[in-house]
C-alpha cells in the first residue's frame, strides 16, 4: 500500500479534505460506504475522525484487500476481502477498537476441476438487512449468512458462470446481483434451486456492470453502471432491457447511489476521475441539460414503456417519465478539477463522501445549496 501524500489540485470551496483514502485492487471496485461504513488503509480504521491502530486485527487484515464494508447495525461492522472471507467486525466505542464476533473465512474459492482441492475467490459485494447478510464474488456463488450463525443459512453454488460485481435488496427475499457479462439478475430466497427468478440484460456488446442501486422508495425502479459509463435505469416489473440508457462517463463507473431521501437526485462516479450529481426532478418547468463543468451536454436515450398508458403521472418515477419535456437531466460535476479514479461514493442527506486513487477523500456538505 502506497504511503499517505498531499494532492496537488485544488481543493472545493467549502468542501472537508482528508487525506488516507483507499486503493483497491480491480474488479472490486467498492471500498468506502456510507457516512457510518469504514475504510481500512495500512492497518488502520477510520470511522470518519478517528483513527485506531488494529493491531489486534493485523494479521486478519494485512495480507489481503478489503473489497466492501457495510454497517450490519449500530455496533457490527461486516467486512469482505479479496481472499473470500467475510468477517463481522464488534466496534467498541469506548477505547475504539475491533474485535472479531463472526468469521466465514472459506466464503468464496474457486472449486478445482475434478479434484476436492480449492483456492480463494474475492468476495466481491456485501449487502446487509439484519439480521441477514448477502455476499457475492468472483466465483460467481451468493451467500446468506446471518451474524449469529457459524453456517451459511444458504448458498446458491453456481449461480452464474461469470463474476458478480454487486449486490443489493430489493425487497426483503429477494436480491439484485449484476455480472460481467451486462446482466442483472433477481433472486428469490424463498425458491429452490439454483435458477434467478428474472434475468435483465443490456443488448449490444452486454459490457459488465460493476454496480447497482435500488430506488428507495420505488423499488421496482433500478439503477446500474458498467465498464462502458453509460447510466442504466431498470424498471424490474416490465421488459428485459432497460428503460433508459444515459451516456455518462468516459470509463468505468464504480458507483451509483440514490440520495436515500430525495431519489430524484442519483450519483455515480468513475475511473475517469469524474463525481456527477444527475438531478431528475420534475418541479422545474424548463431543465437545462449543461453539464455544469466542462460545457458537456447529457444524451438520453430511452426506450417505449409499455402498459403504463393507464398509469397516473404521479404514481411514475422521474426515472421512467417518457414526457419529452422531461426527457434532459441536469448534471453537475462535484469535483472542481479531473482526478484520479473516484473508485467509491455514499450520501446521506446534504452530504457527500467520495475515496479516490489520489489517496484522497473529499467531503461535501452543500450538494442542494
């Protein structure tokens, strides 16, 4: 791991700087969550201004790459590493420490053909709904876990051939995953077998998604960025392509996120260095679609919905609105200048965090000002 360094470029007006963000090794692309998720770098935790010395943790945590965290509740920490393992971590809020409370250390391996030997396959997304925890990887398996439970409640073995980057709820038994072959796939806890209970593609060249995020309070509305930059939008009960396809980045996007409470309001960022605010709201008469920094102008390119004739205007995201007028979203760049990959980002009300490969965090606190 690279040591700490100061970045060169500007930093944003009103914006909190911190330097000590995260590096990850593709394709496992996420490393820094919400507002109360962790990142470790070079043995250390920081739980947004507190860094802790793990030296108990060391060894769990020195030999491989921390591929995604997430919060389980107000005092576990689940954690997903490059080597399979899927750890619960026990914060301790008094002397800030970590202490192993659950460990599934053979989560993800690659089976060797013919023969019972194995090897590790990095986990590659982790989701939490307590008390469930869903993990997915490079071996193309999902697991269902619960924190208090030595054994997997489930596992889906073989559950596509190809890597799975991402995961995430849709509703409480079924799950969203997306793989490397453009495809974004439901899953029903409650079904036997091995088989998706829906499958939704992109056509053309299919380039891998990388990442995924439900609407959160419309949940058959969903979002998805891939290898390519483009921005899909799903509507999960209709079709089997997306609803709309928006020409984003120049590379890889590595996250989208919905603002959790104003979801006309989406976020992605990506490999190119880029950090877009994509705002759909419809309480604007007249969008413009200036992409704010730059002087780049937003494609969007949307496809017939059908069976939504009867459906009254209100009841329809902003996302899958096929009215012309509201057919340009404004974006705006959050970032004052091109860095290196924006490899993470969350919100969480007016606020927004991101980790770079500058080995920089940028903090902002006025995204509606």
């Amino acid at each position: 791991m690279p040591s700490l360094c100061h970045r060169k470029s500007a930093r944003p007006a009103g914006d909190r700087y911190l330097r000590g963000a995260c590096r990850r090794r593709r394709p496992s692309p996420r490393a820094l969550g919400t507002m109360r998720k962790i990142m470790f770098h070079c043995g250390l935790l920081e739980i947004w201004g507190t860094w802790t010395l793990m030296e108990d943790l060391k060894e769990t945590i020195s030999y491989c790459v921390t591929s995604d965290t997430m919060f389980f509740d107000q005092e576990r920490i689940v954690a997903a590493s490059s080597t399979g393992c899927v750890t619960v971590f026990l914060h301790h809020p008094n002397n800030q420490t970590l202490s192993v409370s659950q460990q599934w250390t053979t989560a993800h391996y690659h089976a060797g053909p013919g023969s019972p030997s194995c090897s590790s396959a990095p986990c590659t997304g982790v989701v939490c709904n307590s008390p469930e925890i869903v993990t997915v990887g490079e071996d193309g398996r999902i697991n269902l876990f619960r924190a208090d439970y030595k054994e997997a409640i489930k596992t889906i073995d073989n559950a596509d051939s190809s890597t799975l980057h991402a995961v995430t709820f849709l509703r409480t038994p079924e799950i969203l995953t997306v793989n490397s072959i453009g495809q974004l796939k439901i899953w029903d806890f409650r079904q036997q077998g091995n088989e998706p209970s829906q499958i939704l593609s992109l056509t053309g060249d299919r380039a891998p998604l990388h990442c995924v995020d439900r609407h959160p309070n419309q949940q058959h509305v969903v979002a998805t960025g891939g290898q390519d930059g483009m921005l899909s939008i799903w509507d999960v009960r209709q079709g089997t392509m997306p609803v709309s396809l928006l020409k984003a980045h120049e590379a890889e996007m590595w996250e989208v996120h919905f603002h959790p409470s104003n979801p006309d309001h989406l976020f992605t960022c990506s490999e190119d260095g880029s950090l877009w605010h994509w705002d759909a709201s419809t309480d604007v008469p007249e969008k413009s679609s200036l992409f704010h920094q730059g002087g780049r102008s937003s494609t969007f390119l949307s496809h017939s919905i059908s069976n939504q004739t009867n459906v009254h205007q209100s009841l329809i995201s902003s996302w899958l609105s096929t009215d012309p007028a509201r057919d340009r979203i404004e974006i705006t760049s959050l970032l004052p200048s091109r860095t290196l990959s924006v490899n993470s980002l969350d919100v969480l009300g007016p606020c927004l965090v991101c980790g770079t490969d500058a080995e920089a965090i940028y903090v902002t606190r006025q995204l509606f000002s």
